[in-house]
C-alpha cells in the first residue's frame, strides 16, 4: 500500500516548481530526454519510485486528461519498472489496488 498523501504532495509539487520535498530531502525535478516533461525520483518506504509528467499526445485515457488541462503524473516503481499509481489534479489512484470487500468478478 502507498502513502497516498506523500504521492500527491509529490506531484503538486513536481508540477508547480523546480523542487521536491520528500521526507525532509529536497530534490530537483529534471526533464526528460526529450527535455519536454518534468520527473523527479525519490524514496518512500524503501522503494525508489518516479514521478512523471503525464505525456498530452498519449492516446489513453490519461493523456486525453493532460490534453484538457488537467494535472496528471505516473508514478513508476523503478525496480519493477511497472507504473503503481497515477495523480490527477492531486488526487492519487494506485494501480491493481484490490477491490473492496463484498464485490466479486464475474
């Protein structure tokens, strides 16, 4: 489970200035190799994780997001590679989070 609190802070942060702070660490937001989005790495409970900008021109449904003006950033476990959250506007959604008790799949 996420702290889902310091992934929001994180992305307000990221979005609005030219530093993070996590943890009481201040670390730079840098560009991508394309130098078009910005992202920032950091750890939070032993895991070294990313934060990027969402991509406008992706075609899903989070790039369309980004398109309208919304705020959106991926957040990427960097050992697995695999992205475990998304923050729209602030608003933090994990990824395969499991569902609540009482719901089944059919």
């Amino acid at each position: 489970m996420l702290d889902t609190s310091v992934l929001s802070s994180v992305a307000t942060q990221l979005m609005s200035g030219d530093q993070v702070e996590v943890e009481g660490q201040c670390l730079r937001v840098r560009r991508t190799s394309s130098g078009r989005y910005r992202t920032v790495n950091f750890v939070m409970e032993g895991h070294e994780l990313a934060a990027i900008e969402q991509n406008p021109d992706k075609p899903s449904q989070w790039g369309q997001l980004a398109r309208s003006g919304h705020q959106v950033v991926q957040f990427k476990d960097c050992a697995s590679n695999r992205f475990v959250a998304v923050a729209v506007d602030g608003k933090v959604t994990e990824y395969g989070a499991t569902k609540k008790s009482g719901q089944h799949s059919t």
